[in-house]
C-alpha cells in the first residue's frame, strides 16, 4: 500500500459494522488510547494490541494501569503504560512523546477516551432550602467538562499535530472520539456530562471536514455508546443515581460493540466522518451528517427500540407476579 496522499472524502454510505475491516493494516502501527487502564478503554487497547499494533496505554490510575499491562505483555502483546492526567497539557505533550517513541517514531490512531461523570443535574446541585441575596451558593462543580471535553480537546489537538510525522505511513491516521448518546438524547443525571458529550460532537463536526484534507489526510470518526456496563456504571454513587435507575430498567449495550466501531474506524480506510452508535440491539451508522439528517432518524429508532424492550420487559414481568 503505498503512503495516503490527497484528500479522503466524507463517507456517504452508511456503514456495516457487521463487517470486519481488513484489521492486518493495523499490524506494527502505533495506537494510543486515553483513560484505558479499564472498561471501554482497556478493551479497546487488547483488541488492538491483539491486532499487532504497539499501544500505548495511559490512565491517571498508576496501578491499574501497570497491573494491565504486566497481564497483557505476559500474552505476547507489545504494550505500555504511561500515567497522564489529560486535563493537563503538558502531562499530555509527555504522552505522545512516550506513545511516538513506543511506537517507532509515529502515531497512527489515538482514541481520547478518557472520561468522568462527577456532577449531577444542575437542579441537584442547588443547595436546599429557601434562597436569600445574603446567602451565596456554592460554586457548581465542573470537572467533568474538565476530563470529558478540554482533555478530549487537547488529545486530538495534538493527534492532529503529531499525525503530521506520518507521511511515510501506509496507514491514513485516525483519530477515534468516544462520545455518548447522552451527545444526542441529553442524560438527565448530569448537565456537565450532557455537556461534554455534546461538546464531543461538535469537535466532531468541526474538524472531520478539515482534517480530510490535511497532509496525511486524517480520518476523524465518532463512538456514542448508550449504558455500557463498566467499573463507572458499577459505582455505588451511579447506581442510586436516576442514570442507575435509567440503566437497570432500560438496559444496557455490549462493550465488544464499542470494540468492534473503534476497530472499524481504525482500520477500514475509507470510513471517515461518520458516528456509530451503540445500542442494545446492535451497532448502528447514526447518518449524522446532512444526507441522514444530523442522525435525528436513526437515534430516533434506537431509542425507540430500548422503550419498546423495556415495555415488554415490564408487561413479561407483571403477567408472572399476576
């Protein structure tokens, strides 16, 4: 194959993630995926690992992240692990240095994702009682935003400057972002966390039409998973909370089908600028672009599809108490 020149048009062509991309390109290729020391990011990490690319694992959880490693290299596998904490720059900067180095001097797919769910709704957060102009609220919190948008922001700022090494590689660059359906449908739990998964899609839609034509041309695509059980929705906090509620009565999505999108997108060449989204009934082309209408269509259809389960659910359930 020879090194990817030119431009990569927008896919216009919903996909079909049912089939397997031709995953050898990966092989001695360089990945490096933020907040991968478990659930979503770990799993991504060993399938591409598995594939023969050199990954970088990263994490600001040091012993998690070590104990992922020493597990996966004891397989053969070609990892690392380096802590970072992606809300700083510079911890970030380092991370690259480390991944490109790791990786024989480039970078070929970098997946930013890291994220957090640490505030709740807006109206949660308002302290009790009657409000007076002697008394100040406390400040909100907004971490969140923090790890779920600003680091998302940096990683593939710097993705995107780092690509830039590539142009010897036979493999287009591809920079995976992990969003949520709560970037779709809102998440009532949390606004900050509804934020950041919006502000996931909008860097999506700014930047998949720049990037095309950059030199390498990069692909830029985007994961939005519904509930996927994982150590963050496995937390005593989460699961009292209404998002809790909303994950044990409608149910969840596999993880292997964020797996198998982030494999999509990171070895099938021609698939750029599109959104995946994970629901429990499969992996789905959201046609978030113009043709399908801003994904508006086929979100809708999912979302229906988890009610109309859960209504059946519900009514098996209450015919066995009757």
């Amino acid at each position: 194959m020879s090194a990817p020149t030119g431009s990569i048009p927008l896919t216009s062509v919903a996909l079909n993630f049912g089939q397997t991309p031709d995953l050898s390109k990966l092989r001695g290729g360089s990945a490096l995926i933020t907040g991968s020391a478990r659930g979503i990011g770990l799993a991504c990490a060993t399938k591409l690992a598995e594939a023969g690319a050199l990954v970088t694992i990263s994490d600001i959880r040091f012993k998690a992240g070590e104990a992922a490693v020493r597990e996966l290299t004891s397989r053969g596998l070609h990892v690392q692990f380096v802590q970072s904490d992606v809300t700083s720059y510079s911890s970030q900067v380092e991370l690259f240095k480390k991944a490109i180095t790791f990786g024989g001097g480039r970078i070929d797919v970098v997946v930013p994702n890291a994220g957090i769910c640490a505030e709740q709704n807006l109206f949660d957060m308002l302290p009790t009682g009657a409000s007076s102009l002697e008394d100040e609220p406390p400040e909100p919190g907004y971490s969140t935003m923090d790890v779920n948008l600003k680091g998302v922001y940096y990683t593939s700022y710097l993705a995107l400057h780092y690509f830039r090494l590539n142009r010897h590689s036979a493999l287009a660059p591809s920079l995976v972002l992990i969003a949520s359906l709560a970037g779709y449908v809102g998440f009532p739990s949390s606004a900050t966390y509804s934020m950041s998964k919006f502000g996931v899609r909008g860097m999506f839609f700014g930047t998949r039409d720049r990037a095309a034509a950059a030199n390498p041309p990069v692909r830029v695509n985007l994961v939005a998973p519904w509930f996927i059980s994982t150590a963050m929705t496995a937390d005593e906090t989460f699961v009292a909370s209404e998002a809790g509620a909303m994950m044990k009565t409608m149910g969840s999505a596999q993880l292997d089908g964020v797996v198998q999108a982030v494999m999509h997108f990171s070895a099938d060449e021609t698939a750029h600028g599109r959104a995946a989204g994970i629901f429990p009934q499969g992996v789905y082309d959201l046609g978030d672009d113009l043709e399908g209408g801003f994904a508006g269509q086929r979100t809708q259809q999912g979302m229906l599809e988890i009610v109309a389960a859960m209504t059946a659910a519900t009514d098996k359930q209450t015919e066995e108490l009757n």
